[in-house]
C-alpha cells in the first residue's frame, strides 16, 4: 500500500514539472482585439483587451487600421491610448478617414520595453464618417514653397489619405493628424490668390479664406557684364523656394537655373544670347517681371592665328576670348569675306577658309563678330592660293555663254555671249568691282573674235541662233569708250581666233581653205594670207616673244596639238601634242611673263616653248568650265564665265607668284 502510495507522488510530481515546461509564462502581454461595432452611420467602435501574467509596463496602446490587412504601426493609421499598467479593457470610437462601402482591418496593439504585441485582425464595411472640415491656417500671406498649417477635425492621420490642393494644384503635405496637416504651398497654384481644400475619404472641405501670394519684386542682379556660361545671381523679394516655377530669360532665350536661396538665384548666361545688350526677366505662374538695368556682353577679342599664311579649304584656328560655345553664332571674316566655322570654344575658333569664296585682296585682316561687336586682329593673313575667286560677273541674262574678254589701260572687259546682252562691263581690279562701259554697236552675238593692235581693240565675227554668221568688225577706243566700224570681214564666220604680233593683226578661220588672214589697218583691209599648213579647226592661240601658236582641235582628223607659225617660212610647223583623255573644246588661252597657259574643260596646262612641253599645273577650280572669257593685267589672269556644259558666272585671278612647284 505504501509502495502504491509513492508511486503514485512521484507520478504527480513528474505531470506538475511537464505542465511548467509546456505552458511557460511569456514574457510579455497578451492582446485580444473584439469584434467590431458599427455605431450609425458615421462612426464604428473598437475594442480590446489586455490580460496579464505578470506585471508588465505597458509604454504605449491603442488600435491600427487600415484597408490592407497587413498592420503595423509604421504603416497604418493608429489611435493611441498611452501608457498603462495592469490588465484592461480598452476601446475607440472612429469617426473620421473612412471611406463608405470600403472594407478596412483593424487590431489592437501594446507596446513594452521589449515588444511590439498585436491582437488578432477584425474586419468591417465602413458606414461611412465625418467630413473633414477646415477650421483656420497660417500663415494666409506667403509664396511658393512656403510652409503652411492647416487646423480642422476629421483629417487622416496618414499624409498619403490626405490630399490638399491650392487652387488646382495639389501640395506636398509634410505631415498629417486628425487635426493638423503640414504642407507647402504649390507651384503653379492661381495667382495671385488661391483657394485651400482638404479631401479625405472621399470628402471635400473648403478653407473659409483664400491664401493671397505675397507679390515677388526684382531687386538687382550681378555681375552686369559677362560671357557666355557666366553664373549670375538675381536677387529679388518673395521669388519662392523652387526652381521649377520660374523661369529665366535673357530676351526670349531661357538660362538655364542652378539654385535659389534666400530669394537669391543663380543662372547661367545661355549661348543663345545674340545681342550686346539683353533684359533679363522671370516668368512666374502668371507674371513676368523684368530687370532695369541690361546685362551686356563682353566683346569677343582676337589674340594670335595658328598659322599666318596657308591655302583655301585647310583648317585652321585663330585664338581669343569670350567666343561663342555655340558654332554658328560667332562669325569670322577674311576682309569681307566670311569663312566657315567649323568648330568653337570660348577661346578658339577653329575654321576653314572657302575655295569658292570671294577675296578682294590676298593678304588681309580677321574680324570676329558675336552678338552686335567684333573685334579684327592686328596681324594680317596671307592667302597662298594661285587661284582666287574674286567679284562674280554681273551678267543680266541666266547665263554668260561664249563672251568676249580682254584687257585695256589696266582694266578688264566683258561683254556679248549667248544670253548676255551687247553691254560691256568693265573691272576695275583696285577696286575688284564691275561698271557698266559701253554699248556694242552691232548684234549680240557668240563666239566674236578679237585682236588688240596698238590702242585699239577689234571685235568681228560670231553667231547667234538660228546660226546666223556675222562678218561685221568695229574698233573700240578704250580711252573715248566708243566703237567705230571697220571694213567687215570677206565672209561670214562663227568665230575666228585673233593673235597680234610684230605690229601685225592675224585672224585664224575655222575653214580648210582661206583660213589665215591679215588686217591692215592703215588701208582698213583684210589680207588673205592663204592656208599655209594649219588644220581646219583653230580651237585658241597666244602669242609669247614675237612666236605665234594656234592650239587646233580637231575630232575627225585626231588632231589634239599645237602649231607654232614660222614667218620666214611662212608655214604653221606642228608642235607638242596634248592628249590626256579630257574634252578641250572651249579651251582658253593666255600669257604671263613669257609662259603660256590652256584652260581646258577640268585641268590647267603650262606650255615650255624652249623644250615644246605641256606640263599639267595643279589647279582648283571646283567647277568644269568650256568657253571661259579672260584677261591679263600685271601680270595676273582674270578668268570666269563659261557655256556650254555648265553656265556660270564667277570669276578668278590667277597670281603665278604663288604657282610654285
């Protein structure tokens, strides 16, 4: 019996250790949240409780809701109880921040030293709540950005449940409780005076007042002169604390804003601006303000050239200040020649100087201009080209095709030619300029032969559509400008190429028989001088130390040379032939200091009479040309105009001081 009786302690004893280990006291509250209870149809009631096994401190309690199910107390609305001690029943009444129809979570919570406990998750349908309503905020003056404090009842305690609007436009809210919303005034709110609204769950509430924009005024801004890319600082009264609701401009161009602070704002000078002088303004939401005082640009200044003589079509950079970033607002010009601007910094400008553009003078100034001011460089620039596009031809027809071209007493001229007119225009290479001369007497016509003897110069020949030939020659005075009639020719021809040398005029005719021709003028007669041995079809010729040379071209018999007339003789010999797989039809002639030269259709050929050699010269020239006009003064060629396949009507000197090999 007894050993029963000890059995049956040590059994016991054994169950009252388990039930220890298996239902410890936990180390913290338990919390039970109860159902819901809907109130009318406004509000709903909460409750919970807290039990105890020890005596815990409870630092914070109260109830979390949402409309997710997930709570927490970072996260979700909360209405706090504070601090307690000892079990207890606790509840909440909401009325406020909830949507009608809409499902939302709640639980209960408390808070330890050590832990964070919830209550289990009730659910409900809201009935719906109070409106929100606003009851007063401050400040009711102010500007964009500022700080504003809105007091009412009913709000929600999360700022994102909340939505504040300033007329139209919707304002950060810093912060939020039942009563109190934190938020900044908006940009681009009306102006100048905006009404405030509070919408939570779903209601609106209006403020009684409307908020007035204290009114911004420009004070001044520094520095007043500057360059491109210069920081500025404007400084004004109530500009705001954003950036994003102004706008800066100089003129019409925008600055680009870096900063405000302390109605200080700091911009930069835009490399748009392209005037010496610009207004700088700020555009608000709905008012544009604008500075007295100009902000003005520095003047650009030239300081040194990378090189001071090269060729056309070569890069090159010249050095300076206050340069545009942007490429095509500077300008840089050779004389009154603009070159092209390749690239640019604030300090260089790197360009290139056009094949085709005109130079009135080789040797010349840079000049830069920027937003109305230039500046030219002391230190001249030397063109190396041998070919230089100078003034254009001012033909008053669509083009110059076939004309005539000579020199007399240091000037040029030009006149007659398909589509021109019988107009001659002078150049004046001083000046680089063309005038009106004198009237051609006879018919417009292409193709005239011409020849200078003595003072004077002969024109004759030629046609005009539907191939009408002339024989009609006139002499012109280049001192009295006047043409006179001379005795014409025995017979029509197109064209005809005109030499004078050893005090005698030749004509050469595009024909087998009759061909070669004198003219006398004393007697003011033509003499036949007969065939002699020159193939039918004289393309130009030039005289060089009393020898006489005719280049013929003549597709039927294969001929491509050159002959050279023999006056003891009396026969055309044959010289260097000139074969390179180029048209030569409407090839140009001309001497300069003893050395003869062929334009034809795409290159430029110097012919040696002493090894009787025709060397091909570098030339550039970006358009093929037949039918080109030319002259000679000094000892430079001018040369331009062409027909035929291309029509155009600029003109060249040629200086062969800079042709070297």
């Amino acid at each position: 019996m007894n050993r029963f009786i000890g059995c049956l302690g040590f059994l016991l004893m054994m169950t009252l250790s388990c039930r220890e280990e298996e239902f410890p006291i936990p180390g913290y509250p338990q919390v039970e949240t109860h159902s819901i209870a809907i109130m009318g149809e406004t509000s709903v009631a909460f409750s919970g409780a807290i039990t105890f096994h020890k005596n815990f401190k409870i630092l914070d309690h109260g109830f979390i809701w949402g409309e997710k199910e997930e709570l927490s107390l970072e996260l979700s609305e909360k209405f706090s109880r504070g601090a307690t001690e000892g079990s207890l029943n606790f509840e909440f009444v909401l009325d406020r921040g909830m949507v009608k129809d809409k499902t939302y979570h709640v639980k209960a919570y408390a808070v330890t030293d050590t832990h964070i406990v919830y209550g289990n998750v009730e659910t409900f349908v809201s009935p719906g709540s109070k409106s929100p309503m606003i009851l007063d905020f401050s400040p009711r003056i102010g500007v964009w950005g500022d700080t504003i404090r809105i007091s009412g009842k009913n709000f929600n305690q999360r700022p994102e449940n909340n939505k504040v609007t300033f007329g139209q436009a919707e304002a950060e809210i810093i912060n939020s409780s039942d009563s109190l919303i934190y938020c900044l005034v908006p940009t681009f709110s009306s102006y100048p005076t905006a009404s405030i609204a509070v919408q939570t769950a779903g209601m609106l509430a209006k403020a009684p007042e409307v908020f007035k924009f204290s009114a911004p005024e420009l004070l001044s801004f520094s520095p007043t002169t500057g360059i491109f890319g210069d920081t500025l600082i404007l400084e004004g009264l109530n500009l705001g604390y954003y950036l994003h609701h102004l706008k800066v401009y100089f003129d019409e161009h925008p600055a680009r804003l870096v900063s405000m602070e302390q109605n200080k704002l700091k911009v930069i000078v835009p490399d748009e601006v392209s005037v010496k002088n610009s207004k700088i303004s700020l555009q608000f939401v709905e008012s544009h303000l604008v500075f007295n005082d100009y902000f003005t640009l520095i003047p650009p200044k030239l300081l040194a050239l990378e090189k001071t003589s090269s060729f056309t079509d070569t890069s090159l950079k010249i050095y300076g200040e206050n340069f545009n970033p942007i490429t095509d607002q500077n300008k840089l010009f050779f004389g009154n020649t603009e070159v092209e601007i390749l690239n640019s910094g604030t300090d260089f400008l790197e360009f290139r100087m056009p094949t085709r553009g005109h130079y009135r003078n080789r040797t010349d100034n840079f000049t830069v201009e920027i937003a109305e001011q230039s500046n030219t460089l002391d230190v001249s620039f030397q063109l190396l080209d041998p070919w230089l596009r100078i003034a254009d031809f001012p033909f008053s027809g669509e083009k110059v095709n076939m004309a005539v071209g000579f020199s007399a007493y240091g000037k040029g001229y030009v006149g007659l030619g398909e589509e021109n007119s019988e107009i001659f225009w002078e150049y004046d290479p001083m000046m680089d300029s063309w005038n009106k001369s004198v009237t051609f007497p006879g018919k417009n016509r292409s193709l005239a032969a011409h020849f200078s003897l003595g003072e004077f110069v002969y024109i004759g020949l030629g046609y005009n559509y539907p191939f009408n030939y002339f024989q009609d020659f006139w002499k012109f005075n280049p001192i009295t400008k006047r043409f006179s009639a001379i005795k014409p020719f025995p017979f029509g021809s197109y064209t005809g190429i005109g030499l004078s040398t050893r005090g005698r005029a030749f004509l050469i005719i595009p024909r087998e028989e009759q061909n070669f021709w004198e003219y006398d003028p004393v007697k003011d007669d033509w003499i036949d001088l007969g065939n002699q041995g020159l193939p039918k079809y004289p393309e130009t010729g030039f005289v060089i130390d009393d020898r006489m040379f005719v280049y013929v071209l003549d597709p039927f018999e294969e001929i491509n040379r050159l002959y050279e007339y023999d006056f003891n003789l009396k026969v055309w010999l044959p010289k260097a032939e000139l074969w390179d797989g180029e048209s030569h039809e409407g090839s140009n002639a001309f001497v300069i200091n003893g050395k003869a030269f062929l334009r034809t259709f795409r290159s430029l050929y110097r012919y040696d009479p002493i090894q009787d050699f025709w060397e091909k010269r570098a030339f550039k020239d970006p358009d093929f040309r037949n039918y080109a006009v030319s002259f000679v003064i000094n000892q430079k060629v001018y040369l331009g105009t062409a027909g035929s396949f291309i029509n155009v009507n600029d003109f060249w000197e040629y200086d062969p001081a800079y042709d070297v090999d």
